[in-house]
C-alpha cells in the first residue's frame, strides 16, 4: 500500500474546477509537483494536508481514510506541512514558535525540546533559536516554516513553494535536506522551480488545468526534453517539462475535438 492515494479526486471553488477526477498514489522518497500558475498543485497540496476538504473523491494518508474525523486526527499527529502563505506569531522567538507547533501536533512533552533544537538546526537557524521571527530576513521565516513542518520527524511532509526566498546557497542545503528527509518519509514539493526538482526529487508529477500532465522519473521527463524538437531556452529537463505541457494540451485538444 501506498503512503498516499488519491481516487477521483475533485475540488470546485465556486465555478472554477480546480481538481478534476484526480488519481494519484505516492510512495516514501521525494516527489515533485510541478504545473503552471493556477493549475491545481495548492488545492492538491491543500487536501492531502487535511486543511480543506474536496468536492468529491477519496484520500487516504498512511492508510487511514481521512474523510474520518478520528483518522484525520491521526494522521495530522504525522505529517508535516508549509502552505505557500506561511502565518506565524511575529513576537514568538524561533524557539517558542516550533515548540507551538510541536505542541499542537501532541508531540510528548519530554521531546519536544530537543526535536525543537534538532529541527532548527536542520533549516540552519541554530545561532537564531532565541530571535524573535519579526526580526528575521523572509528567507529565515520560511526556514521557521520548513523548521515547524518537520519538528515531529513526518512520515509525510507536504511542502508548498518552499524555496520561496531562499538565496541559491539555502536552496542547494534544503535540496540536501530534502534528500534525507526522503530517506524515510514521503515528500510532496510543490514548486514552479524545475532545477529544484531536478536536483532533490526522483518523481515527478504535472499538473495542468486540474489534470495530470505526467507521472515519471526526473530522468523520463530530462529524456523527454532530449527528445523534444524545440531547442529553445533552458535545459533538458526543463525543455521536457514545456514538451510534456504540450503533449497533454494536443490531446486535450483532440478530446474536444472529437465530442
């Protein structure tokens, strides 16, 4: 079984389908999910986090339906997550700021200390701990952010732009991170940052329009861009990531076309 799986998965936001019918199963390593503005990758990121619920489809995290008040509980005490729009009290140091979240997440009391020193350290703000977060550059909250999400060791994380603010350096040390995170949890990042997912995940998922573009290894989608006809900017798996885009927009095309 799968640590995550999605059945016909649909979220509507008024008249705007943002999910359609959705099936997806992901295993422990790190993922990337990648897709143009708009196309779905929050809402997805969204309810695997179990902070909005779906229009219509099954989910199931670590084997547990959480449609289930009782297993959705249970799951949230394992899993991590960073939304895009990442809130924090500003007048909580570091410290305080993760032990809140460590709190919430019922993580035994006698660890919360040293997960908390652990965790900071890991995101590299372990000269901070004791900073207030409203004296912190943007690029050291959103480590408090990655720092909170992975307090209680996750099983599965779910990380929604997290280099968002990071200078190249930081991101060269969270795609470390992300690789022995990986180890022994299942990573889902959401990202519009194709060399991040080339440099930190195995897998890759597109999305477009609320659909799935394409599913497979960063090196199918690298060959993919090898492959492609169109020699214009960026590289190999960059050029893939356009050429799988296109694909999938000829064929829905031709799906239109044929109705």
């Amino acid at each position: 079984m799968s640590t995550i799986e999605v059945a016909d998965l649909t979220v509507r936001h008024r008249k705007t389908v943002a999910l359609d019918a959705v099936a997806l199963d992901f295993d422990p390593g790190v993922h990337g999910l990648l897709g143009p503005n708009g196309a779905g990758k929050t809402s997805l990121i969204r309810v695997l986090a179990t902070v909005a619920a779906p229009t219509a489809g099954r989910v199931e995290l670590l084997g547990r339906d959480v449609s289930s008040h009782r297993e959705r509980a249970e799951v949230r005490r394992r899993l991590g997550y960073l939304p895009q729009e990442f809130g924090y009290y500003p007048g909580f140091t570091v410290r305080e700021f993760v032990s809140y979240v460590a709190w919430l997440k019922e993580m035994p009391p006698q660890s919360v200390p040293a997960a908390v020193e652990s965790a900071v350290e890991r995101v590299g703000l372990g000269g901070r701990v004791d900073a207030k977060v409203k004296t912190l550059s943007g690029g050291m909250i959103r480590r408090v952010g990655i720092a909170q999400a992975i307090v209680n060791e996750p099983d599965v994380l779910f990380l929604d732009e997290p280099t968002a603010g990071l200078d190249p350096e930081q991101r060269v040390e969270f795609r470390e991170l992300l690789r022995d995170l990986g180890a022994r949890s299942t990573v889902l990042v959401s990202t519009h940052l194709v060399e991040d997912v080339a440099a930190a995940c195995s897998q890759v998922t597109l999305i477009e329009k609320g659909e799935v573009a394409f599913r497979g290894s960063t090196d199918e989608l690298t060959i993919l861009g090898k492959d492609s006809a169109d020699e214009s900017g960026g590289n190999a798996i960059e050029r893939g990531y356009t050429a799988a885009l296109r694909a999938h927009r000829t064929a829905v095309a031709g799906r239109g076309a044929r109705r």
